[in-house]
C-alpha cells in the first residue's frame, strides 16, 4: 500500500488539474448541468468538452448551438448558482449533488 504522502500528492495533484481545467473553459463533470426555469438558460458541453450556454428554445431548432458565453455564477452555497441572464437561483437537486 502506498504511503499517505504518496496519496496526498495524487489527490493534490488532482485538484490543481481540475482546477486548471475548470479555468480553460472545460467542463470538470464536478456536478450535473445547471438550467434556469425563470429564463431558459441552460448548460451544456461542447464536442470539445467546454462548457457553454444558450436558451432552452435555440435547442429545439435546426441551427447549431452558440455559446452566450454567459456562466451561472456560484454562491457559498456550492447548490446554489445564480443565472447570469435573469438572476434567479438555480438550486442542484440532492440527486444532482449525490446527497
């Protein structure tokens, strides 16, 4: 069995990764996708693995996707975001959090 140096460095290591990934714009898969029920903005992932935004209604069109480059802001409370579009709280069920 590994030491518990050596698994402090593994796990350390992991959250800086994460960490960076988050920063470039990828998606960390840290929690389910947010959508706000007051405006229709929601999350989804990029064939590139990215993060992005749009409305709700662009999905039921033929056109691609585009990226409102607009992200649900984050609250002390890791549950709670806040949409960028409207403000209203998007709160993750306990089934999206794992609780």
């Amino acid at each position: 069995m590994k030491n518990k140096s050596d698994i402090w460095k593994l796990a350390n290591s992991i959250v800086r990764i994460t960490k960076q990934a988050e920063l470039t714009g990828l998606f960390t898969d840290t929690r389910e996708l947010l959508e706000c029920q007051n405006c229709g903005l929601m999350e989804d992932i990029a064939a590139e693995g990215n993060l992005m935004t749009y409305k709700r209604n662009v999905m039921n069109n033929d056109e691609a996707q585009k990226d409102s480059y607009l992200r649900f802001i984050p609250t002390d409370n890791a549950n709670i975001f806040i949409c960028p579009q409207c403000g209203n709280c998007v709160e993750l069920s306990d089934k999206e959090t794992g609780q």
